[in-house]
C-alpha cells in the first residue's frame, strides 16, 4: 500500500460472535468484561471442555459444522452490506458491480465435513458470492487470514482492480481443531488469560466479521467509519507452530506497517494486540512491543480480545479489527479478561478489570498465525489526517 494515495475507508462492519451479533451490543457486553467462553460437550478427549462457541437455535446433533460456517458467513456478509448500505438483493446489481468479496478461514469446515474436503477450500465461498454477483477471494494463512483478507482488498482498491472490497474472516468450531490444540499443548487447561502472568494457553472459538473497503468519496453516500491507514506483513521462517523466539517477524511486520502509513512510532495510542494466551506467544509479542513502543512518553495502551471471543482463527484478525474501529470511535478499551496480574516487564498500559478511557487518532491491529503469518493492520479515525 502506498500512503500517497487516496485514502481507503471502512464504511461497513458486522460480526456474529459468542457474545452476540450486533455492533452495539457486543461492544457493550466487551465492555462489561464478559466471556463468551463456556463448557461445549465433545465426545473426544480435550485438555479443556470449554470453547467460545456461537448461540445458534438452529444447531444439529451433532453440529453440522459446514451448515453453520455457511449460515454464519451469509448472515454476516448481508449485515455487513447492509451497514454500508449497499444493495447486494439483485444479482449483478450496481453495487456489486467491481465488487470483490475475499474471505480469510484457516481450514473451515474442511476438518470435520466430507463434502468440505472433497472441494477446494473456495467453493463455499464462490457459492455465496454468486448469489450477489460478487467475485471471490479464498484466503488461508492460518490465523492471520482475517487481517490478510483486509491488507489485499485494500492493495486490490489501491491497484484499481475493484472499487470496493468486502474482507473478513469466518470460522467455525470443530473437534478436530480442539483436538489439535490439545494435542499441540496450545489449548489452555483453565481459563485464557492474555498477558496475565497465569496464562497457560488458548481457548478456541467461532466467528464471522466482515469490513466494507472502498475509496473514500467514491460513493457519495457511504459514511466514512474509520481509514485503513497502512498495512504490513512477514513470516518468521522459523518453524510451523512457533514463532521467532525473539519476535522479530511481529517487530518488521509492524514497521512496515507503518513506513506504509507515514506514522512514526509515537503516533500509534492503541494496540489490539494478538493475545492468544499461550505462553510462548504472549511473551514475544509483549517483548516486541516493549521493544517497539516502550520508549515512548505516551506509550500506547494495549488490549485484547480473546478472552471474551475465543480465538476464533481465521476469523480473528477482522473480529479485532472491527474492535480497534470501535475503541477508536468510543474512545475507550474493554479490560482484557482474566487479566489481573501482568507479565512481568510489560510496562505498557493495559485495561485491568475495567475499561480504560484512550485519547488515539491511530490504532494497531496485530495479529500472528502458524506457519509463521505476521500481519500489522493501522486503523485511524474518519477525521484523522
């Protein structure tokens, strides 16, 4: 992305998460620092019961979980629209005229659904898209594909191959996915607390979020609700599950994110951090913070959202930035759940317990997933020049 040209907006959002599915609602219930985690039964052996998963009243026994990845992506995307108020009803209509949408998932319901593993990862997607008349992206760079599916629809705008992008990410909860992170020694054994000096791992989760793109005054009547201000991106190269022991890869997908924006460190008042509770995650990342921001007279606050969501995978990284808009917007950060004694050496402010007031223009989305995926989101408000 190039910060001299015309700014990218984000004139749409919607979710559909453990805690809710409306904007408001769920940011209020973030807020007063609930968890949608609870037990889920599963008839496999986990290291932990618990998981964030979606209220649905349509739910099967057992789950179908290609049903629900395609119930949930589907009602998201049209709430989404709805928000930018675009007309997505008809076929080929206007609005999806040049419109992409692109979708980030780490495996969908591949794992655990026959029909799934028979397709190539796209075709729910491309089947959802047609109905609009919408061409499709399929993205999977584990649980970093959310934010990637946001850093490409903003270079497709900017390269002018579409005038507007629908990005997110969806996942949806599987036995093989808990499994893993059992198995992995991901999965925390009590609860997820990020950056707590407690933690002993993650808890997994479901989700959809989607983020309406496009340039901004290209369509007259869209409302601005935030800028993507720069974008940036690495691999560690350092094995498939761990990340570079000294968190390097975070450090350069950060500074490329902002050489992308024309923002000095100093500019950056928030971070929604990646958070995932795991021991090894949440030392490095808080390491490179420190190492990024930790000079700065006004450090920027850090908050995190998985305890309240779950890590929902794929679909992470556009729930999280669909929080940083929200933080920006109402000045404020939800405290981090579970969060009551910080890491020792982590001096940056974060909420304990309680919400806490932030004055930011400009804010910082992170997210990191296997494979080594790094990728550094920059949000700042409608107004901010």
């Amino acid at each position: 992305m190039d910060p001299t040209m015309t700014d990218i907006v984000v004139t749409g959002m919607a979710w559909h998460t453990a805690l809710g599915h409306t904007l408001p609602g769920v940011w209020r219930r973030l807020l007063d620092g609930d968890s949608g985690i609870a037990p889920v039964a599963s008839t496999y052996p986990l290291k932990n019961d618990r998981a964030a998963r979606v209220a649905l009243t349509n739910r099967t026994t057992p789950p179908d979980v290609r049903d629900t990845l395609d119930h949930l992506t589907r009602r998201t995307l049209a709430a989404a629209a709805d928000h930018a108020q675009l007309d997505l009803s008809r076929a080929r209509s206007r609005d999806a005229a040049r419109t992409l949408l692109i979708v980030g998932t780490s495996f969908g319901a591949r794992l655990d659904d026959a029909r799934s593993a028979a397709e190539p990862l796209e075709r729910w997607i491309d089947a959802i898209g047609a109905e609009s008349g919408l061409e499709t992206v399929a993205l999977s760079t584990a649980c970093s594909s959310g934010s990637d599916a946001l850093l490409l629809g903003a270079e497709l705008i900017r390269a002018g191959l579409a005038d507007r992008c629908i990005c997110g990410g969806a996942d949806v909860l599987a036995d093989s996915k808990r499994l893993a992170h059992s198995a992995l020694g991901t999965m925390s054994a009590t609860i997820l607390r990020s950056f707590d000096q407690r933690h002993d791992g993650t808890i997994l989760g479901e989700g959809v979020g989607f983020l309406v793109l496009e340039r901004r005054g290209a369509r007259p009547s869209a409302t601005p609700l935030a800028v993507l201000r720069g974008a940036g991106s690495s691999n560690d190269a350092a094995g498939l599950t761990a990340p570079d022991s000294e968190g390097n890869g975070i450090r350069l997908a950060v500074e490329r994110s902002l050489t992308c924006a024309g923002l000095r460190h100093a500019d950056i008042g928030l971070i929604n951090a990646h958070g995932s509770g795991t021991l090894t995650n949440d030392r490095i990342e808080s390491t490179a913070y420190q190492a990024l921001f930790g000079g700065s007279p006004t450090p920027p606050t850090v908050f995190a959202t998985k305890g309240a969501f779950g890590h929902t995978l794929g679909a992470t990284g556009a729930l999280e930035a669909i929080a940083t808009i929200l933080a920006l917007q109402h000045r404020v950060v939800p405290p981090i759940c579970g969060l009551d004694t910080p890491l020792e050496g982590f001096d940056l402010p974060l909420p304990v317990r309680e919400p806490r007031a932030v004055d930011a223009a400009c804010a910082l989305s992170l997210t990191i997933g296997f494979g080594g995926f790094n990728t550094s989101l920059i949000f700042s408000t409608a107004d901010a020049r």
